[in-house]
C-alpha cells in the first residue's frame, strides 16, 4: 500500500539550525533538517491533536542556502554586564522541499502557511514560508542514504518506509512529549545507509 506525501516548496530569510552544544563561543547549524524540530514546528500550525510526519532537504540553487554567521553578546542579568560573544552559524535565503506524511493531522495544514522553527526566533530568525506543491506516492522503499535525521522510534520509520538499516549513523534527538516535556532519543543521521521512500534519500534515492 503507497503512502502520499504532501509536497511543499519552503522559503525563508533566515534559518538557524542550531546543534545542541556545551559550552563553548562558536554554535555550527545542522546541514540537514531534524524530523523532531519539523514536527514541533507544524504541530503549532495544525489544529489537529494527532501527530505530524515531516521531513524536508535543501533545494540547491544558485545564491540560496548560503552559510553566514552572527556574533552575539548575551548579557548577563545578575552581573549587568555582557558575557564573552556567541558566534552562531545560520542560513540564509533558505529554499527546501518539505514532505508531510498525509493523514487527518496533515489535512487540517492550509495549502499557503507561515511557521516559525529553529534557533534565534526571537530575533527574527526563522520565519518560514510553505506552499503546497502537489502530491508525491511512495509504495516501494529503495537503496539510499539518509539527508535527513529521524528518531529510531516505531511510528517514525514506519512513517518513511524505513524497512532495513544497512549501516547506521547513530546519533541522538530532543524529542517533544509535550508542550514543555520531551527526552533524547537515538535517531538515524544523515549517510545512514537505509531502505526507505525516496523522501528521506539523498538526490531522491537516485
């Protein structure tokens, strides 16, 4: 039986793919979308109280998707005096291809949306634009490796047509149980050498 995905072409300004890092002056942004951060990100647009199956990959484009970085200087509130300056990687003139699984929770998505996700949003960052594109099926998994990262948990690889892991890029994601809750789960990274629907492939499983 195909699963439909719900193509959409994604614009933004400005995307700050923030990893989680410890200490430290220089924060690098993921070079690849997380699953977890799509999903959290939607769950606010979508009236539905189901779950969201999204995952998304850079469109190359001449001038898109260019890497810049901003210093930050925190303050300090206790001490009234700035902390040593932050260095953040981000993206800017982002252009992507997101694929939403499509189910009840999907249907309740609007064809044109705005959305905010990932790091430095209240500075702006962010800002994302999504249009629907048309319908893309999935019936047969192919041969490929991962452009994206997504939780090693049931729903989620059933979701992409995850059906062997050949050889594994293991890493770990903050997953969302709530409004204010969620805990690290292990997740498959990007070269991941998997069997899934091309969605989640690079070049599309080519």
């Amino acid at each position: 039986m195909a699963s439909v995905f719900l193509r959409y072409a994604l614009r933004a300004d400005t995307l700050c793919l923030g990893e989680r890092t410890r200490g430290g002056t220089f924060r690098p942004c993921s070079r690849v979308f997380r699953s977890t951060t799509l999903a959290a990100a939607l769950k606010e647009v979508s009236r539905s109280s189901g779950p969201v199956y999204a995952v998304a990959r850079f469109v190359p484009s001449p001038g898109a998707n260019r890497l810049e970085i901003l210093t930050l200087s925190p303050r300090h509130r206790a001490a009234r005096a700035s902390v040593v300056p932050l260095r953040v990687e981000f993206f800017t003139n982002v252009k992507a291809e997101m694929f939403i699984l499509k189910s009840e929770s999907a249907d309740e998505l609007p064809k044109s949306f705005n959305f905010a996700m990932g790091a430095l949003r209240s500075k702006g960052f962010g800002r994302c634009e999504a249009n629907f594109v048309e319908e893309v099926s999935c019936s047969v998994p192919v041969k490929g490796r991962l452009c994206v990262r997504i939780p090693e948990l049931a729903d989620m690889t059933q979701a992409f047509g995850i059906r062997n892991i050949l050889s594994p890029v293991y890493g770990y994601l903050f997953a969302p149980t709530g409004l204010s809750t969620g805990k690290y789960v292990r997740a498959l990274f990007e070269n991941s050498e998997v069997v899934a629907y091309r969605v989640v492939l690079q070049n599309g499983g080519k």
